[in-house]
C-alpha cells in the first residue's frame, strides 16, 4: 500500500523520501454540483450492434478485506468488442464528427449543383490520435465501423502487442521515440496538415475542446449502466467510486454524472493514478494544472503529463480525493482480481490499489473519515481495462501471445 499520507487534517501527504505527494483530499467536493451529460448518449450506444452493458460484479472476498458493506466492480474487459471502456467515447464523439462532416459536404454538393458544377469530396475522412492504448484501439475500430480511415500516433512505453493489435483495425501506424505529451503533439500537427483528416483526442486543450467534450460525454453511459445495476442489487446510491485517471476524462464523466445528481447522498470521488505519471494528484495539490514529467508505467493508458484542459475544472471542484499508486500495487491488485474471476488489465485494476491505499493500513481511520466510507458503505470500483488491453508481463496469468482479434488497446 502507499505508504506517507498525509493527516486527514490536511490537503496532501507524501510518501517518505518521494518528494511528492501521494494522496489529496477535499471532502467539500460532495457539496459541488454541474450540469449532467446528454440524455442521448446512452440512446446511442444502444442502437449499435455488438451493445450490451458490462457486468457489475459483487465481490465479497474484497468488502470483507477492506471493511465496507458491499463491494462491486464494473468490469471493462469486454466494451463493445474491444477490451476497455475506451469504445464509449470514441463511438459517440466519431458519430458527431463524422455527422457534421456529412452535413458540410452535403451544403457544398447543394451548392455546386446550384452553379453546374460537379459534387466535389475524395477520399475518406482519417481519424488521427495519439494514445496510450486503448483509445488509439477504439478509433481505428470506430473508424472502420464508420467508414473512415485512422492514423494513430503511439509514444515510448505501449506494449508491442497492443500497438500490434491497433494496427490489426487496418490504422496507419507511427511510432513516437517519446512520451505521450509529444504524441498527442504529433498527431494534432498531422490532422492539421491535411485536409481530409480530423484530430480525435481524448484529452483537451485551449481551442481544442468540442472533440474531447464528446468523448467524455459518451463515457456517461458507462455510470447510466452503474445506476441500474446498483438499484437490481438493492443499492440506492455508492459510497465510494474509484476511477483511474490519466488526463482525467473519465475522472470528469464521473464528477459529471454524480455531482449533477439532485437527489440521494452523493458519493466520495477517488482518482487513482500511477506514481510515475500522477498530474491530476499534482494539480490538486497545487490547485492549478500542471504538467509532471513521466516514468515507465506497467498503467500504459495512465501514463499521462498533463490533465485535460476541459477535465481540470471539474476535477478541481468534484473529486473527493486522488491517490499514486505503484506499479507493484496495481500488479497485486491485478492478480486479487483474477483470482476472483475479473481480467483486469494494470489500469484498471488501480481503482482497487487505490482503495487498497485508502481504505487500509496506517492512517486508514481518518482517511475513512474523509471519504465518508464506513462498514456498511458500498464501494464501486471501475476496471477500465480487461488483461488482453495491456498485456504486461507479471500482471495477469492470462496474458495473449498474439494480440486478440476482437479485444482492443487503451
């Protein structure tokens, strides 16, 4: 577990010899509210063909080791035929890119038709991104759902079999000798190079921010998906969330979708992140976005400098709480899991090291405390990656020799 955390009492505390803070708290956050994320969203992602919601699972094994109620995990290892949640937003955000690209071709048709001239429009339009793993995996499988081509941008620390299995979608594949940071950099140069390309980035940045609005939004299926799931099981509402965060998109799907709630107790919010790559943990501290420099990170898809532009606000006001975890703490927690039947991938299974470092050990009292999270408390861990997303060596012992041919990267 983490081990240094600060005094309840304060905002932050630090692993010892670190230098940086491994744990932030803010219990005010319950207090927030914000408007919730579009009603047709869901509606959507019904409509497509291979949709079924993914399992919560009730894990007892865990309640009874982290002294709470009840214990559920909502298991990402099968999303829309892909291995991670990542499908979500890619689906819902290429939809509304692709048409509103439609209707601007459809205007210019309109128009040269009026003039006698010739429809004009060649090629199909190319999806570009950079990721981490699984988001690179969900466009270049959206887009040859919809039709369209991808190029995905893939830094220094992705597993060679989850690049392998993006460039199995048929995507144009380049490899950055660099950290994510400079990848993203990449890829928006590339879609502004080219007239036929459109950038779909699941983080944001000043004057890039409808896109990555999107991807978020479609996320809020996922947590519709919880709610449901939760009442069939007799829960009204959580007690704690935990959602691992990299730029902190999904972190802001989750602040979105419980803090625009008007009624029922709202829950504790806990970002968990690796300590090699722990921005979000570092801008609440600081109470501004900042960028840390990152480390290898068994949590490829977590590993990640910066927060998202549009994530920032939100996850300042609405997030309870945010903890760095190890790569040996998400490994062990990967294992528990399996163990109990859930493939999660090391990103995914850092929501349970994170409530692992919360919830237990030293100073696990006030920690409580602060996360409103006592003995008959219900706890929803999100794991966002199945094993086959991340395929790193010690996580699971259900590691693909080849990438999977239905599974997806993060």
């Amino acid at each position: 577990m983490v081990n240094g955390w600060g005094e309840t009492g304060g905002s932050a505390g630090g692993a010892p010899g670190s230098g940086a803070p491994a744990w932030y708290v803010r219990p005010a956050a319950r207090d927030w509210s914000c408007a919730p994320a579009p009603a047709e969203v869901a509606a959507f992602h019904s409509g497509m063909p291979e949709y079924k919601a993914t399992p919560l699972v009730e894990l007892s094994t865990l309640a009874e080791e982290l002294g709470v109620g009840r214990v559920f995990v909502k298991d990402e290892s099968s999303r829309l035929g892909l291995p991670a949640f990542k499908a979500l937003g890619a689906s819902w955000a290429i939809h509304r890119v692709l048409s509103g690209r439609a209707g601007e071709q459809a205007g210019r048709a309109g128009e040269q038709a009026d003039s006698g001239g010739e429809q004009a429009g060649s090629g199909a339009v190319c999806l570009v991104t950079a990721t981490d793993g699984n988001h690179g995996r969900a466009v270049a499988r959206m887009a040859r759902l919809f039709g369209a081509r991808a190029h995905v941008f893939v830094p220094e620390g992705v597993h060679p079999l989850a690049a392998d299995a993006i460039a199995a979608e048929g995507a144009e594949l380049t490899h950055v000798a660099d950290s994510y940071d400079e990848a993203v950099r990449r890829a928006s140069a590339a879609a502004d190079g080219d007239p036929l390309a459109v950038l779909v980035q699941d983080t944001a940045w000043p004057g890039y921010e409808e896109i990555p609005g999107w991807i978020v939004e479609g996320y809020s299926t996922l947590f519709a998906e919880i709610d449901g799931q939760l009442a069939a099981a007799g829960v009204r509402a959580p007690a704690l969330v935990a959602v691992p965060a990299g730029v902190g998109s999904l972190a802001q799907a989750a602040v979105t979708h419980h803090r625009s709630r008007l009624t029922g107790p709202a829950p504790a919010l806990l970002a968990v992140e690796p300590d090699t790559a722990a921005c979000v943990l570092a801008s609440l501290v600081r109470q501004e976005p900042v960028t840390v420099a990152t480390g290898t990170t068994t949590m490829a898809g977590l590993n990640c400098g910066t927060p998202s532009h549009i994530a920032w606000p939100r996850l300042r006001d609405g997030l309870d709480a945010a903890v760095a975890v190890t790569d040996a703490e998400s490994a062990e927690a990967a294992r528990a899991l399996a163990a109990l039947g859930i493939p999660a991938g090391p990103c995914g299974a850092a929501s349970l090291a994170g409530v692992r470092a919360a919830l237990t050990g030293p100073g696990s009292t006030e920690r409580r405390a602060a996360l409103a999270t006592g003995p008959a408390a219900t706890v929803v861990l999100l794991s966002t990656e199945g094993a086959a997303a991340n395929p790193h060596a010690g996580v699971s012992a259900r590691m693909p020799s080849t990438p999977p041919a239905t599974g997806g990267s993060g």
